[in-house]
C-alpha cells in the first residue's frame, strides 16, 4: 500500500478539578422558571428528577483562585508529559472554549489575549512559530479544533499540534435556573502528531455540520430567571432543553453513520463510542438510534464510557479528559487498545456537530 500521511494521538492530559460538587448543594437553592416564577415543587423532587433524566449525582468546580486558562495548562503539561515531547517543537496550539477565562468575581468574559496565547505563556515556549489560537464551537470545540489539526499534519503545515478544552461553566450558569445542575468545570488536552503508514491508523475520516438556521438559539445568553437577581446586567447560559433533545436525537446518529461511511468503517468494528455527555439518558438515546440505522438491537455492552455522573457536563473538556482517563487506566473497566477503532462525536451550541473515526 501507499505510504500516507496520518494524525496520530501521541499524548493525553487533563485536569479534573477538586471542589467535588454533590447534589445535595442545591437543596438550598432558589429555582425560578422561564417566566421569573419561582418553581412551586421542593428542591429534593427537582434534585430527584434531576438525576433520573441526566445520571449526574456529582460534578466538579474550579477552586476561586483559577480561570479557564490555567486549567488548560494544567491539561497541556500533563499532555506533552504523556507524549514526552519537546514543547518548542509545537507548531500550533489550539484552545476550544466558549467563555474566555471569567474570575469567581467577575462575571464578564475575558478573550485578549486568547487563552491560547495565556496557555503558550504559562508554557514558557519561546518559539515564534508556535502559532497559538482559540475556537469557539460550542461543545464540539475541541473535536473541532482536532479536526483542524487533522488539516494542518495531512497537508505537512505541521508535525505536532496541541488541542485542548476548557471550561468553566460553573461561573456562567444562572443559580436560580435548575439547568445549572448540568455544568461543571474541566480540562483536557491531546498531542497530535504527523506519521507516515502503510496501513490506516490515527484519524480515518471526520463529519461536520452546523444548524443554524432553525436552531442557533438554542444555546444562547440570557438574564437570570430570577428578576430580582442582584446584577441586571450579568447574563448566563441558557438551554432548551426539550428541543435540544430532540435535535440531538435525530441528527447525531446519522452524522456518526456517515462519518463511517466515509470512512468505509462497518459499525460492528468501532471498539468504543467516545460522545460529548450533556445527559446521561440523552446519550443512551442516541446510541440506540445509531444501531437502529444499522438495524441492530443488541448494542455490545460497555462500548459507551460515561463520567458525566461523577463529573456532569464539562463542555468541551468532556470528550479529550474521558479519552485520557481510559487511555491512563482510570476509568475502570474501560481499555483502548493498539488496534481499536473509536468513534468521537459531539453536540452542542450553534448548532454543531461533528463525528471523528479514530484508529489506535
């Protein structure tokens, strides 16, 4: 065969925060609807279904002393440790997050410098040609920001790029929306590099779309639901829930299936099923449809690694920290393997999604 050019996972980092955040922290909360009415049902009921629906019981925060940006280095060194690389031979680094870094307090978002260019600092690389720039993707960030990469190794623009994820939701979701139970804060980071193969190996094949149309509101920024909330002007993150379910459940199935058909990868191949975790339910959902479009009931067991009940949903930190725990032997009993096909996939604001067929 051909001797290609591929991109290659040589290195994975995280960083998982340490303020553990239990359920049971917003027994004491005042939960509002859409309208400003507070809600009339006790916050145990709301905990209670709460976890029913999405499978979180726990998340994490960042401590008050951190931002969006020391965490993604946090991330970064753990990932060129893990790739054992020098940090001067990076030819780009590439942070994906959607809120810049936002202080406990001060709830304005901060972009310049990019936090890619925060990142390189903290780094202490030197080189000019270390290219370092941001993504705003909602989260499918990083994946999207490892689908770039993906450009810049095939074309020989690079040989090793930094990916990362960051966020810190815990600072941008309203206390007085129920919907601020799904957030949580977190990092993780790759090293990608360039290597020539005979055989396919690294990154196969990719898919992206973007909604927005009909359905670029469904994530947007909004006042507090409570109209007496002490800041007017402060805004946070806000979701339709219901339709962003649906959304899901019919256009990410079908954008993982062409995906592998692009990629000329029969299903029955994928070793694991790495999706972005919004809600734990949701998830399940989706991975039923994907089999039902091959017309298969019986999905193997354990193909599907989950966090978001330990960790909820940290955005585009999800899918590059769950790749690293399983790779690191962390999330038991989960193994990856030389020789395993994977699929990514992620969906979120915009509305984006996208889909990444990788081969170990």
């Amino acid at each position: 065969m051909k001797n290609m050019v591929y991109s290659v996972i040589t290195g994975t980092g995280s960083y998982i925060p340490t303020v553990e955040v239990k359920n049971e922290k917003f027994l004491a909360s005042e939960f509002y609807d859409g309208e400003g009415s507070k809600l009339d049902k006790k916050n145990q009921e709301i905990i209670d279904k709460f976890l029913e629906i999405t499978t979180i019981g726990e998340r994490r925060y960042v401590s008050d002393n951190l931002v969006t940006s020391d965490i993604a280095y946090f991330a970064a060194e753990d990932a060129i440790k893990s790739a054992n690389i020098d940090r001067e031979e990076l030819d780009y680094i590439i942070v994906a997050h959607n809120f810049g870094d936002v202080k406990k307090d001060n709830k304005r978002s901060d972009f310049v410098p990019s936090l890619a260019a925060r990142v390189k600092h903290k780094l202490e690389i030197r080189n000019p040609n270390t290219v370092a720039y941001d993504v705003a993707f909602g989260c499918p960030g990083w994946l999207q920001a490892v689908i770039q990469a993906d450009y810049y190794l095939k074309s020989g623009d690079a040989n090793k790029v930094l990916v990362i994820g960051a966020e810190t939701l815990s600072r941008v979701s309203d206390p007085h929306d129920r919907d601020s139970l799904l957030y949580a804060d977190g990092a993780g980071a790759v090293i990608l590099e360039a290597r020539n193969s005979e055989t396919p190996i690294g990154i196969l094949a990719h898919k992206t779309r973007s909604d927005t149309f009909l359905h670029s509101k469904m994530l947007h920024m909004g006042k507090s639901f409570n109209l007496d909330y002490k800041d007017k002007n402060e805004t946070f993150l806000k979701m339709n829930g219901r339709k962003l379910y649906q959304y899901a459940l019919e256009t990410v199935p079908q954008a993982i299936k062409d995906c592998l058909e692009k990629s000329n990868t029969p299903l029955d191949k994928i070793r694991k099923v790495l999706i972005h975790q919004a809600n734990g339910k949701m998830d399940d959902a989706i991975l039923k449809r994907l089999y039902a479009l091959y017309q298969i009931t019986e999905i193997p067991e354990e193909i599907m690694p989950m966090t978001i009940a330990l960790l909820g949903n940290t955005s585009v930190a999800t899918l590059p920290t769950l790749f690293d725990l399983i790779m690191k032997g962390k999330l038991d009993p989960h193994k990856i393997t030389e020789g395993d096909t994977l699929v990514f996939a992620s969906v979120g604001a915009g509305m984006n999604i996208n889909a990444l067929i990788y081969k170990v």
